[in-house]
C-alpha cells in the first residue's frame, strides 16, 4: 500500500500531462523545476546549463542518475518515474519537516 502522504507530495515531481508519466529529456514542466532545487537539498549537484529551469536537459538527467546511484534506487537511468519520485520525496521527508516542499513550485493542475 502506497503511503498517502508520499503519494500527495510526489505531484511536485510529475508532468502535469496524466499521459507522461516519466520525464525525460527535453520535457518541460514544474516538476522539472522542483527536481532540479530538490536534488541540492539531497547533497547532489545540478550542473547548470544555460537553458530553462523548467526543462529536462543532459545535466538534469545526469544529476537525477547521480541521485538514484546515491540513494541506492533498483534503477539508475536519469529518469523521474513512479519509483524516483517516491524516493525523492522519501528523502526530502528524511532530512527536513514537511515544510521544505514550499521552497518548490506547487505543481500544474
């Protein structure tokens, strides 16, 4: 059973388009956004490139598979699916109180 509370704030990190429920690059989002100022929270650096904050680029996907290298996840692709954005969210409930979720975008609805 999934834990309510995980499930209610892994929507920071999922493409408002109910049909993309993986990002990858060249997406563009809010969930983009909130991955790239979640993973610093989770000792990961983001190389900056000088495009968008809002899209999903080589450098964000290389931050997200140095994430999930890190925190150990079965899959480590660069992709934000169902079981990165639970350990993202896990994590950031691991180190800080619910409150850091205001530092991200509210997702799109």
């Amino acid at each position: 059973m999934i834990d309510p509370l995980l499930s209610r704030y892994q929507w920071y990190f999922r493409h408002s388009d109910d049909d993309h429920d993986v990002l990858d690059i060249g997406d563009r989002s809010i969930a983009c956004t909130n991955v790239r100022r979640a993973l610093p929270m989770l000792d990961v650096e983001v190389v900056a490139e000088l495009s968008a904050e809002n899209l999903y680029d080589q450098s964000l996907k290389d931050a997200v598979k140095a994430f999930q290298t890190k925190y150990r996840h079965r899959v480590a692709d660069g992709l934000v699916g169902p079981g990165t954005r639970a350990l993202l969210v896990s994590e950031l409930f691991h180190r800080y109180p619910v409150q850091i979720f205001a530092r991200l975008k509210r997702p799109e609805m």
